[in-house]
C-alpha cells in the first residue's frame, strides 16, 4: 500500500513537471485548442438528414461554419444519409453523450414522438431546422428555424400565372406536372399544397405528380416516365433545383427547348431554392423560367437560439426566414399574398 501511495505521488510529480516544462495542459481539456480560455464549449450533436442536393451542402456548411471552437462550441455532426432510422440513432447517442443541445433536421415529419421524449427526459433543449416534425405534444422540441414551404409554392405559381397571363395564355391551356421532393417531408408537403390550391384556383390542367426526391437523378427518371405517357405537358413545376437539373437533362436530349414561350413549343421549367451554380445559370439563360427562393443559411439562426437559451431568454417557437423569387425576365417584378409583397430579382 506503502509503495503504491508512493508510485502514485512520483507520477504525479513527473507529469506536473513535465507539463511545466512543456508549457502544456492536460490532453482532453477541451480549451487547449479552441481558442477559448477557462470557458467550457458548448456541446451541440447536430443531426443532418442528408447530402442529397446543393441546398443541403450549403447548410451543413452555415452549420459547420458557426458551430466552431473559436466560437466556443464542440460541433458533433451526424450525416443520416436521408434515413430516419439513421437520425434516431445519432439522436441518442447524443442523448447518451449528454450534449448540451440537439439541432435536428429531420428528413421527414412524423415518427419523433419516441425519441424526442427520451431527449427532453434527459433534459436537452432539441432545436429543430428547415423541415419540420409533426408531434403530438410541441413541448418536445424547444423551437424550429425554416422556410414557409407552402408560401414558396404559392409565389411560384403565382409567378407562373402572371406570367403567362401577360402572353395571354389561359389557365386551361396550362398542362402542369408536379415532380415531388421527398414524400412526407415539410419542404414536398408544402411546395406540393401551395401547388395545388393554387393549380385550383388558376384552373390548370394537372397533368401528373411524380416522385423526385429532390435529386437530379430522380428527377431525370421522373421527367422520362413523363415524357412516356403524356404529350401536352407545357410547364414542368420541380420541388428543387436538382431536379430541375435533371428535367432540362432529359428534355434537351429528347430535342425539347427549355423556357417560358410555351405558345411556341417551349417547355417552362420553374424550380426552388437558388443556391446549385448550373442552375443559376440556366436561370439567366431562360432554361429555368422562375426560381422561389429557399435559403440554407441556418447557422447563425440557430446559434442565436442557443445564445438566446443560454441567457436564459425564450425563443420564438416558429421562426419563418424571409424569402423571395429569382428571375432573368422581369416582366413581373413581384407578387402578392397574403396582403404581402414579395419581390422579384435577377438574381440571389
Ligand atoms: O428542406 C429544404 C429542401 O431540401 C430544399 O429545397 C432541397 O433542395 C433540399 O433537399
């Protein structure tokens, strides 16, 4: 016993020696590399849904660039590769490694009832992003940042529908297709509903919904199988850019042009989001008639509900990010709803 409380009283003498010399702390104090002295980092486990388009690239980047150590955060980030299974997991292991703040993105709406519960028993504050959840009781989660989805919907329909009313088309004479995001998630749910009350209201002939899952191959298959069954399509409404991408891809080899002279034979392709740079470019040059904006840029959002938390304040529960719509042609310079104007511009 004697030599044991010895051996230890020697080891300790030579590391605190050795840590004098080298001039270091201990490995595992999280404060020797980030740039933050004597303040403990703040721990948020990240839950990403996916990597499946250029919107979603350009958000984990805001996240990635806000939740730094030079910020005094420990960023642990989750890639679910669109599962919801994959989600679940990262959720508790978060749980399990006691963070101090889970942000969720969740790939779908429903199926977080379990989960979320087993996060607010461990008493973490669950913030959630862009999509939403659809649970039964919202003290579950601690507020939510995003896009208004079906808002986005109506203003390119809207769009749509000024548009073509100044070339003097009809509702009627509009052969729409609707090529879906990800099925049951907030950004197809509410693209999908603003598409249709306004398809109603506009009287357009809706042709078809495909799935897109809001890649660029999804939305090539979707737009062949299109192209096989119906031959009056005029107007091509896509969840996102990728899959626009993947629209204009199948169109152009099967010798269609692309843009908004439809009295002529051309096919309008009107998309969301703003971000992918070819589809930017086949913006300006007409292939992609109108984008509605959807912006990414959640980091510092998010971060400023975790200040917000952290000075014991209380967020707002729903925090709508503000949008727009792109477009090279400017014959319509903004649309209304909801007694709202929304603009029109060039570009982002
Ligand atoms: O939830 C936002 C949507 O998800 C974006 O429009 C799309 O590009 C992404 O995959």
């Amino acid at each position: 016993m004697r030599s044991l409380d010895h051996k230890l009283i020697h080891g300790f003498i030579i590391v605190s020696l050795c840590c004098l010399l080298a001039g270091c702390i201990p490995a595992g104090d999280t404060g020797a590399d980030s740039g933050i002295t004597g303040e403990e980092l703040i721990t948020v486990g990240f839950s990403q849904l996916g990597a499946e388009s250029d919107w979603r690239s350009a958000n984990t980047e805001s996240m990635k660039s806000v939740f730094t150590k030079e910020n005094g955060y420990e960023l642990i980030f989750d890639d679910a590769q669109q599962k919801q299974t994959n989600q679940i997991t990262a959720i508790r292991s978060f749980i399990q490694r006691d963070v101090d703040y889970i942000v969720l993105a969740p790939v779908t709406e429903k199926g977080w009832d379990t989960v979320l519960s087993e996060a607010k028993e461990a008493d973490i504050p669950v913030i959630i992003v862009d999509r939403q959840v659809d649970v039964s009781d919202e003290s579950l989660f601690t507020c939510w940042v995003g896009s208004d989805f079906e808002l986005e919907g109506k203003m390119v329909c809207m769009w749509i529908s000024k548009f073509l009313g100044r070339k003097g088309i009809k509702g009627e004479d509009v052969h729409i297709v609707d090529i879906q995001g990800t099925l049951g998630s907030t950004a197809q749910l509410g693209r999908t509903k603003g598409f249709d009350h306004m398809a109603k209201l506009y009287g357009w002939d809706v042709v078809a919904y495909e799935q897109g899952d809001f890649t660029r191959s999804k939305g090539k298959e979707a737009m062949f199988k299109i192209l096989r069954n119906y031959e009056d399509v005029n107007v091509v409404y896509c969840e996102n850019d990728n899959e626009a991408l993947g629209v204009i891809d199948v169109l152009e080899a099967s010798g269609r042009k692309c843009g908004g002279d439809i009295a002529n034979g051309e096919i309008m392709v009107v998309s969301f989001d703003g971000i992918n740079k070819q589809a930017l470019s086949h913006l300006m040059t007409g292939e992609i008639s109108c984008i509605g904006e959807c912006n990414p840029m959640h980091g510092p959002r998010v971060e400023s509900v975790i200040r917000k938390l952290e000075a014991g304040e209380e967020p707002y529960k729903y925090q709508y990010v503000s949008e727009g719509l792109f477009s090279a042609d400017m014959s319509v310079t903004s649309v209304m709803l909801g007694g709202k104007e929304y603009k029109v511009t060039r570009k982002p």
